[in-house]
C-alpha cells in the first residue's frame, strides 16, 4: 500500500516516472548522493547573493539517491543539500525553488519536522519560491519555509492523502488465470490484487489516510500559525490562479503572489547579501 501526497491527476506523471527509475535513465543524468564527496568541487546547489538555491522539482521520492536528474526529488537529496546550505558560511538563506506536485508520505513529516528545527539552529531563513505547482507533499515542504511567494499562475494546496487500490479478477478471468493464496496472519494479503477490496480492508484503510491528512493539517497549522480546523476545512482543495490564490493568501497558506525573480530579489535584500 503506497499512500500518495500528490493529487490523483498527477498519478500518470508518477507511473512514467516509475517506469523510467525502472529502466534507470537517472543513472545517465544525475549525480549519485554516495559520490558528492569526491566528484563535486563545489557545493550542491546553487550559490548567489549569499542565497543557496536548493530545487524542489517533480515527484518527491523517500529516497531516490540522486541530484541533479531533472526526474524526481529525493528526501535524502534535499536533506543533504540543506544541511549543506544550513553549515555553509557563504549562505546567509535558503531559497527553495519549488515545481513540484508532491509525492510520497514516507519520510516526508519528518524531514518537514528537521527543516524546521535546522533553520533555525542555523540562524538562516528559508523561503519557499513556487513557479508551477506546490501541492500535496511539495506545500508540506514550503510549509516548513519562513515564507511562502507564489506566482499569479501557481498551485498551492491540496493538503490531504490517498491510496488506491487495483481489482485485477476480471482481467485475469478472461485470461483463465486462476490465483490461489495462502497466507500466515489474517492481514497477511490484505488489499492483494487478486480480487475486490474488502470492507473491512477498505475501512482500515480509509482510518490511516484519515489519520495522515490530519497530521499534515496539524503540520501545516502549527508551521504557518493557523488553525487546524482551517486547514482541514479546505477539504484538500487546490489554489490554482489569481482568484483562488487570492483566498489562499487571505487564509495565510502563502505570504505573497509575486513573480519569482522579484520574490528572490526580496529575499536576498532582506538577508543582506543584494
């Protein structure tokens, strides 16, 4: 069961990147994180005006293990560029330069929960820029920003998670495959693809997706000071153009719709390196 913070729309961008990690077109466009040490010169990111700019881009992947492949971001990726930008005595901030529609809950809270704490054992702000999307998992991480700017076309939002789940019986019928399994402990298979979903298997699920979307609202309250019940109230709603943004600004989800150049150059005047 992989529970997914990223809107279902996006699910197909999510299974073509599956198949291209399968066929491992990232081993031929990016940097492995075990060989940073030896082959990077520099640091891993983007360095100007005293401001590390770290790239949120594409699914979010628990552990991809690679920088720089343009496919997908990884957990341990962006921790090891912050925690690189947060000792780095050239940067002053952190500009998290996000376009990403989310992704995986695992790991995701608590590399939320460490971002938090570091910036601030740092001494360094962080600000969350969003030219294209920040939803699901990407808004949980901008939500771990001192402040969040958006662009007039972005999309901010969708505070919620999902599973699913895939019948295969009747194709399978039609094939004369017969499925037969034998199990050890009475939750061993639950939700095999073999048949339909049960009820009870249906419900246990629905209380975990619950369970998590309720510590993303509470995530999200506690780090951009509004209510939880605020945030559950958008019912896992995406901000997209002018009009939505509007209301997201005026619920505190985002400090400010600007262009992204302008919001880099704010941010960078306010730390004093511009």
């Amino acid at each position: 069961m992989i529970r997914l913070a990223l809107p279902p729309e996006e699910m197909g961008a999510w299974l073509a990147l599956q198949r291209r990690l399968a066929a491992g077109v990232h081993r031929c466009e990016g940097l492995a994180l075990a060989d940073l040490a030896r082959r990077l010169d520099g640091p891993p990111y983007a360095l100007t005006h005293g401001v590390a700019i770290i790239t949120v881009s594409g699914p979010l992947m628990a552990r991809f293990g690679w920088l720089g492949t343009g496919l997908a971001t990884g957990y341990d990726g962006l921790r090891y560029q912050l925690g690189e930008a947060f000792r780095d005595p050239a940067a002053r901030g952190v500009a998290l330069a996000i376009d990403s529609p989310g992704g995986e809950v695992d790991g995701l809270f608590d590399l939320v929960d460490w971002l938090a704490e570091a910036k601030v054992a740092a001494g360094k702000p962080v600000v969350g820029i969003v030219d294209g999307a920040a939803t699901s998992a990407a808004y949980a991480l901008a939500a771990a920003a001192n402040s969040i700017a958006v662009s007039r076309t972005a999309r901010i939002g969708s505070i919620g998670v999902w599973t699913g789940h895939v019948d295969e019986s009747q194709a399978l019928a039609k094939e004369g495959i017969v499925i037969t399994l034998i199990q050890s402990g009475a939750q061993k298979t639950d939700g095999h693809p073999f048949g339909p979903l049960p009820a009870a298997v249906a419900a246990r699920w629905q209380a975990e997706v619950d369970d998590i979307r309720v510590l993303f609202a509470a995530t999200v309250a506690r780090l951009r000071g509004i209510s939880e019940a605020a945030v559950l109230a958008t019912e896992a709603a995406v901000f997209a153009g002018p009009a939505r943004l509007k209301e997201a600004l005026a619920l505190g989800l985002v400090d400010a719709v600007m262009m992204p150049d302008r919001a880099f150059q704010v941010f960078a005047h306010v730390i004093g390196g511009a």
